[in-house]
C-alpha cells in the first residue's frame, strides 16, 4: 500500500487518483500507524513550510516518517515533500525541517542578476529539468522534460551528490534529489502530464 500522508493541506485526491491511473493502490492516511503499515510513501505539499511542519509534529506524523525512511521504504516527495527533507526553511522566519538530507530551503534571489526586470517569484507554470545523474525514478523520461512548477523558495543541498535533475530560472536551481529510498522534486508530477505519470509509474513499480 502507498500512504498519501494527510497533514491537513492540499488537494491529495487528485495526488491519489494520479497513483492509480498509474496502478498504485494509493490510500490517503493521516495517522502514524497507518503510515507504519506503508509499504511507501508519498509527500505532497502545497502550504508554508513552517505551518507544514507544526502540522506533521502535531499529528506525531514525523517518527513515523523518519522510521519509513530508515526502515529503506520508498518515500516520494514534491513541491514542500521537497523541501521539508531538509534541515531548515528560511519562509517567513527560520523553521526546522525533517532534517533527513543536510542543506536548507531560501527564497528565489536574483539581486546578483542584473536582469530587467528580474523573473517573477513565484515560479508558476512550465518549466524543463536537466537531468544531472540516472536516476531509476526518471526512467523514460527525457532530458530537458517539461514539468509544472509553484513556488518561491527553493533546496540548497549541501550534498551535490543528491542532485537529480536541476531547472534553470534565472539561475540554476535543484528540482529534483535522490538518495537510496528517498526521491523528491520541486514540481508537481500530479500535474505534469504524461511525464509526471512516468515518475509516478517507475515509484508504484519499485
């Protein structure tokens, strides 16, 4: 069974029915012990990282998830699934993350630029990965794919080894990491179209 962890944000219907086109039995679940019964799991996220997280810690969501990870259950990430992987988020204040990968989330800054005008934040819309090492999670899907993007900050991994796929928006930014069990990315495989589909595929067939 794949878990669709429920913190209490976010459209995770539409996550759920994009698992089963691919032929994931996919349950939306919202308490530790169900998440314990996982065989994989999968992050979404669309809210502030600092409220996200306050949300996880509240309904004793975060054990679990640390115990999936270390159990080598397969675990995919997006948009904040992302992001919270990391150690701290500086949106809006200074939040602790999960921790699981070394590094920190920061908002798109393009003062160095000198770019009139300078992109818009938030990054809305369609945007190519360039896919930096194989990953089996992007089987099939090809280098300089386009994917849906929405968001204003973005990882720093302190560990370039992690990097999967990176996106150019005025600078280069990681949109993607893998490490042993754990995928994630910055953009929305939901809504990504066939491509998103793929990645969804290749996690249901682990």
């Amino acid at each position: 069974m794949i878990a669709i962890i429920d913190y209490g944000m976010g459209n995770l219907r539409s996550v759920q029915k994009s698992i089963e086109r691919v032929g994931g039995d996919a349950r939306i679940v919202s308490r530790g012990q169900d998440l314990d019964r996982a065989d994989k799991l999968v992050l979404p996220g669309v809210a502030a990282f600092g409220e996200a997280a306050d949300q996880l810690r509240a309904r004793g969501l975060v054990e679990p998830i640390l115990q999936a990870l270390r159990d080598g259950r397969p675990y995919l990430g997006f948009c904040l699934g992302l992001q919270l992987l990391f150690e701290v988020s500086y949106e809006y204040g200074e939040h602790r993350g999960l921790g699981v990968l070394p590094g920190k989330v920061v908002r798109f800054d393009f003062s160095a630029l000198g770019a009139s005008p300078p992109p818009r934040v938030p990054h809305i819309g369609w945007n190519q990965a360039w896919q930096r090492r194989p990953c089996p999670m992007l089987q099939g899907v090809g280098d300089g794919e386009y994917f849906y993007f929405d968001h204003s900050f973005h990882v720093v991994p302190e560990q370039a080894e992690t990097v999967a796929t990176t996106t150019d928006y005025g600078i280069d930014f990681v949109s993607s990491v893998w490490k042993d069990n754990i995928f994630a990315t910055q953009f929305h495989p939901e809504k990504s179209q066939s491509a998103g589909l793929r990645i969804l595929e290749n996690f249901v067939r682990l």
